[in-house]
C-alpha cells in the first residue's frame, strides 16, 4: 500500500533536484553558450548548446550525502577540416582558458572538457561532430571518433515516458536516489535508466492496465521485470540496447559491481513488492522506510510549504476546458492512439528537429510546429489544440494561458517559445461530441 503524496512529497523532498538549482545550472549552460558562440575560433563552428544525458532526460537528482550532481552538454558541430579526433576537446579545453571567467574551472576528460562549480556541481561539455552523415564524440586519448547518438537514446526515452504518463522519469530518480542512499552496488545512471526503460511497453499496460497508473506501481512492475531479468543472467549482466547506436550499455558494469548489484536490487524488488502488497498502511510505511529511509511518509513543514508552493498548479482565469467550456464531454478510448510531437522550425545556424530528441528541451524564441503523428483513429473526427504556460516569468507577463482552438484541418499548431518554464501544447481529437483520446507535448524551456 502507498499513498500518492507520499511519493510525491519525498521526490520533492529528498530526491528532485531542486528548481533554484535547476535554474542556476541553466544560468551556466546559457554562459557557456554565449561565451563559445562568441570564441574566436568556436564561434565559427558552433550555434547553440544542447542538453544531454540526464540533464535532456530529466532524471537528475539531489547529490545524496556529500556528492555533487553533473549535467552534460552537447556542443554540435560539423567535422572541421584540419582536426583530428584527438583535436576537438584538446581546442575546446584551450578556448575555455582563453575566458579569465573560465580558465580556472577546466579541466580536461577524454571525451569532455570539465567546468566546475566548487562545491556543488560540475558540467562536462562534450564536442558532438556531425560527419559523413553519423554523429560522433571524440576521444582524446585514442585520437578516434566513436559512434554516438544521444538525440535517437532521448527521443527514445521520452516514448517510454509517455506511455507511463511520465512515471519512468520518477521511478528512475527514485531508483538512482535508493543507489546513492544505499551505497551497496554501483551502476552507471545511464545503464539503469536504459534497463529500466527497455520494460516499458504497450502491450503491458494493455494486459495489465494498472501497471503504470501512478508512482508506486509503475515503480514495482519495472522492479520486477528488471529483478526477473537479471535472475536469469547470473554471471554477466544481460545485453541493454543503447536506443540509438545499439552498443551494449552493460559493458560498462565490471563483472563484480554486476553481481552486488544483481543481489541487492533483487532484494530490494522484493520489498517493493512487499510494500506494495501490504494492506496495512503504517506497516507498509515501514518497508518503504527501510528501502529510502526515515522521512519516507513524512515531509518538514518547511518542506512541505516548499513543495507545495513550487507544485501546486496555477489555474488561470484564462484556462478553457472542453466540457465546460465548449459542452465537449471526454471518454477515451484506450484503443485509440495517437501522438503529438513538437518540431523545431529551422533557424539558420540552429539544429532542428523534434523535441523529443532534445529531452523537450529548447531555448527562448524558438518557433515551434506541433504534429499529429501515428493516429490509429477512424475518420471522421475534429482536433482541438490547448496551450498551457507554467512558471513566474508567464506568470508575471499574465500568459498562462490554457485557451483551446479548433484545428483548421492542417492537424498541426504553431507557438513560439517566450517564457521560461515547463509548458505543453495538448492535442485533443473529438469525434461525434466526444474526446476519445489526447497526446500532450511537453516544452522545457530554459
């Protein structure tokens, strides 16, 4: 048994990474974007910073104890005549010492430069070349240009999410903080988030329509599909696809961490179980406490106020419902299927594409088109489109907003991205007076 403010208040609490800290490292990362845009030899080559990994994902968490989180960043580029692949974080790291700001802070990895932020958190900056139609990362060591394909792994990813209604990305968290708070097994984030994700399916929720329904189940059916996995790999950990180039993401587990792991998370499966199963709250409360510890059911009313102040939603006088608003009743169908995916306008100099590959995430003044893609829905029927602002700075400028339109017929919408925060553009299709089904596209703007 579980509640859902349970979960809710101990993201917010123990696991989220903070949004003053979310909004300071996109401070830096948009530092680092006019500093290189303005270099005298990057600004050249490069256009824009792109967010990756865990950043794109959005399963950063609060550093437990006294680690620090990192973000990565991706600096696109096309391959530059004249540089080998040892040349590319070898010039990166050298612009960063031509900045007085900068110069102090670097460092250099093998496929990054390293800025750090004493005391707190760091960000690697990773060159991403585009050449003879591949992407690539450089190493610098073994002067080569290893495959990469970071946009397909995050679009790839933001499916998964989709079809949990956004649970994946938690129960990673929530899954990453028990790793960091246990300190019993090591695994890479981006190897946990993979295995976990691969789990995720349609035709789960079709048989079992409960499995993702909220944090808690969605957190125990990828649990137990992951613990049953690696009960049958007992000597090497099992093959985890990277979505986008297909490499083996277990290889990066040494034979030893992938057997603590495989004992410990199998344990920890079973009392996700356990709790789950267990029809007494406060007894359940007590499973969940040995898992995450002490402050699992319980949050400080500082806490709280913090939490409630930062999540409760903003409810515009502008905001426009299909039922009240234009007498349109909702019954969905889960047979029907479709999705809405946003799609960057080209800009020169710019990347475009869908935001799904980017994590949902863009910058400020981007024009954006959104699309109905993959609908298994029998014409004839109507789409309505409603966009929804969050944050302070549309909250301040009064654009909430929340207003509805009927498509056109072109099944698509354009917006313009104004206002920092987490938006989303909602496609809604009607047919014979009724919503039967709904996509909705996040838009992350920093």
């Amino acid at each position: 048994m579980s509640q859902s403010s349970d979960f809710k208040n101990f993201l917010n609490d123990k696991v989220n990474l903070n949004q003053n800290r979310l909004n300071l490292l996109s401070q830096h990362v948009s530092a680092i974007e006019n500093f290189l845009t303005k270099d005298e030899v990057f600004s050249v080559y490069v256009s824009e910073v792109v967010p990756q990994g865990s950043f794109a994902h959005g399963t950063i968490i609060k550093p437990v104890g006294n680690k620090e989180f990192d973000a990565d960043i991706l600096v696109p580029l096309a391959a530059v005549d004249g540089w080998a692949a040892c040349d590319y974080v070898q010039k990166l790291y050298e612009a960063f010492g031509r900045s007085a700001t900068y110069k102090t802070m670097r460092s250099r990895k093998k496929r990054c430069v390293t800025i750090n932020y004493t005391g707190d958190f760091h960000i690697d900056v990773v060159p991403f070349v585009t050449k003879y139609g591949a992407t690539y990362v450089t190493n610098r060591k073994t002067d080569q240009f290893e495959l990469a394909a970071p946009d397909e792994f995050t679009e790839w990813l933001e499916g998964k999410n989709r079809i949990t209604n956004g649970n994946l990305v938690k129960v990673v968290r929530i899954l990453k903080y028990l790793r960091d708070h246990k300190t019993r097994y090591t695994v890479p984030s981006v190897t946990l988030t993979a295995a976990l994700a691969h789990h995720v399916s349609d035709s789960t929720k079709l048989v079992t329509p409960d499995a993702y329904k909220n944090v808690a189940n969605t957190l125990r059916t990828l649990a137990d599909e992951l613990s049953r996995q690696i009960a049958a790999h007992p000597s090497d950990p099992p093959y985890i696809a990277d979505a986008g180039t297909g490499q083996n993401l277990a290889d990066r587990w040494q034979s030893d961490n992938y057997q603590t792991f495989r004992a410990r998370f199998t344990s920890y499966a079973q009392k996700i179980g356990e709790a789950c199963d267990e029809s007494d709250y406060d007894e359940a409360v007590k499973v969940w406490r040995d898992l995450f510890g002490p402050n699992f059911g319980t949050v400080s009313e500082s806490a709280s106020l913090t939490a409630s102040a930062s999540t409760k939603p903003l409810v515009p006088d502008t905001e426009r419902f299909l039922d009240r608003d234009f007498n349109i009743s909702e019954s969905l169908n889960s047979s029907y299927r479709f999705k809405t995916v946003g799609y960057m306008v080209p800009r020169k100099g710019f990347r475009d594409g869908p935001l799904p590959r980017r994590g949902d995430r863009v910058g400020k003044h981007r024009s954006l088109k959104f699309k109905i893609e993959g609908s298994n829905i029998p014409r004839p029927y109507e789409v309505y489109w409603k966009i929804r602002n969050n944050g302070e700075e549309a909250k301040e400028a009064h654009s909430l907003r929340g207003d509805i339109h009927k498509d056109d017929g072109s099944q698509s919408w354009t917006e313009r991205t104004l206002y920092i925060g987490h938006h989303y553009v909602e496609a809604m299709v009607v047919k014979d007076g009724v919503c039967v089904a709904k996509s909705r596209q996040d838009v992350i703007v920093i």
